[in-house]
C-alpha cells in the first residue's frame, strides 16, 4: 500500500498489478502511475514497450541505462524511450509519479 505521501483522493485509485506498490490512473493511450518504493528496494535490467516519464516526488531514484547510473531527487524527472533496457534503484523510501504513454 503506498505511503501517506500521496493525497487521499490519489490512493483511492485502482491498486496498480504489478512489481511495485502503485495506484493507477488510465487515460486514453497513457497510464498514470504513483508509486512507492520501500528502502531498498532493487529493480533488475529490463524494458517494456511504452515511452516512460516520471519525476520524484519524495526519495531517490537511481536509474541505470546501460553503464551510466544517474541520481534523481524530488522534482527532478527522467525519460525512457519504448524498448529503453534500463534497471532501478532506491535506496531509501521513494515516491514517484510515472506516465507511462502506449506507442
């Protein structure tokens, strides 16, 4: 169940089926996802088709593109490209708003 970070009316949204804790906002060729992340919590090289953007909201993400690990704080937002392989990290409690956009 994510944090109490996220508004009330946020976390009254359909729980998001996968890997992480997420509530989630479908739009007409977008998804919305605001996720949580415990500490810790490691998410291994992959891709998925859609062209992804988020931006943090609380914690840190550190992302890794093929041998490049780049740090993102809150209100800093990253993009991944359809196909983009690309592995997660976060080392303390995150947040984040995603879009993930259907291609």
């Amino acid at each position: 169940m994510s944090k109490p970070h996220f508004p009330d009316l946020i976390r009254a949204l359909p729980d998001f089926d996968g890997p992480f804790d997420a509530h989630r906002l479908v739009a007409e060729g977008c998804e919305v996802l605001f996720a949580s992340y415990p500490a810790n919590t490691r998410i291994e090289a992959h891709t998925h088709p859609s062209r992804n953007v988020g931006v943090i909201t609380s914690g840190e993400l550190r992302l890794t593109k093929g041998d490049k690990e780049t740090r993102y704080g809150p209100g800093d937002w990253y993009h991944l490209d359809a196909n983009e392989e690309h592995a997660a990290r976060f080392d303390v409690e995150t947040s984040e708003i995603e879009f993930w956009f259907s291609v």
